[in-house]
C-alpha cells in the first residue's frame, strides 16, 4: 500500500487540507473507490476504511493482480467530517457539485479540479455515495444515462436493483457523471 496526498491546500490558521489516497498494486488505473464527500457520510468513511484493512491483507499475500491499480480516497472532505457539516465549511457549497472542477475558481472548485485530475484516468470508478432526501434506502446501483453506462457491469456488484436515469442539469457537475464522460465505468453505490 501507497499512502499520498493527491490534492493540498494551504491553510492559514489550521492544518492543510489533504485529500489522501491509499493505492494498492502497480500499473494500469483499474479501479478507483470514492468514499464521503460530505460531511455527514459516516458510513462511507467506515467501508473505505476496512476495505483499505482488507486491501492491505490482500496486497501483502500477493493477491492483487499484476499489472492493476486500485485507488481507494476515504474522504474528500475532512474538514467539514470534523466538524459533522454536510457542506464545505466556509460556504456551505457541494464538493459533488463541482465537478469537473476548475482549478482557478472557487475553493470547492479547486478540490474538485485537484481530485478529479488524480482519478480521470481510471477504468472504473466506485462512488460510495448518499441521497440528498433523508429516508430508508434498499441498497442499490446509480448510474446515468451518458451513452457510456453498463447495467451488465452493475448487476456484478449483485445488489438487488439498479437505477438507471437520465441526467438532470445539476447531475451534470457530478463525479458519477463527469467519470462517465471520460469514458469511466462509473457506479453510484
């Protein structure tokens, strides 16, 4: 396992933020796993953190397939995790709003930007993602319809649906979406 900082801004009057990955195996950008962008996806955290546990125990017995990357981002927004806000802290704007970000713009633009230029390349992409509407969920597969979806591919992560739509005007600056538009499998768990 490699630990890296992919994106970093200074701060004035605490530590920096980071947006830190956990890559396993070498080579070719398989797979990469997106956990909270919000402050409030505890849940997300959690799975990453013990799919980075498992990983780990995988790579060191040497069960990682030669030639493969995996990427595995816990949280894209740790400052607003401490403090259990939904949103950026200071603005109160979307990360998965953002996307695919401008480095020029806005703080949350920037995050988006830095984030995004780290995992375009990746063949697929894992987003452990919440809803917007508070409520009780069966689990399920989210993808869009870009020309580039795959319900072959989101019935292997064998959840009992999948949901299929096409994308709205604010779905547009999504990760899920922009993934898709760089020709990502991309999946919405």
């Amino acid at each position: 396992m490699k630990q890296s900082v992919l994106f970093e801004i200074k701060a004035l009057y605490r530590d920096n933020f980071r947006v830190t990955g956990f890559t396993f195996g070498e080579g070719e950008e398989s797979i990469c796993i997106v956990g909270s962008m919000r402050g409030n996806e505890n849940q997300q955290l959690y799975a990453c953190s013990r799919l980075i546990r498992k990983l780990t125990e995988l790579e060191e017995r040497g069960r990682i397939l030669p030639g493969k990357q995996i990427l595995v981002i816990p949280c894209v927004n740790p400052y607003s995790m401490n403090i259990k806000k939904r949103f950026w802290t200071i603005d109160n704007t979307d990360i998965n709003r953002m996307f695919p970000g401008y480095d020029q713009g806005e703080t949350t633009q920037r995050i988006a930007a830095g984030v995004f230029n780290a995992i375009q390349n990746y063949k697929f992409g894992v987003q452990f993602a919440s809803f917007y509407m508070p409520g009780a969920f069966v689990p399920h597969v989210r993808m869009m319809k870009t020309g580039f979806e795959s319900v072959d591919l989101a019935q292997q992560f064998g959840l009992p649906y999948i949901v299929l739509h096409d994308p709205r005007p604010f779905d547009t600056t999504t990760l899920n979406y922009n993934w898709q538009i760089w020709e990502t499998n991309a999946f919405s768990i």
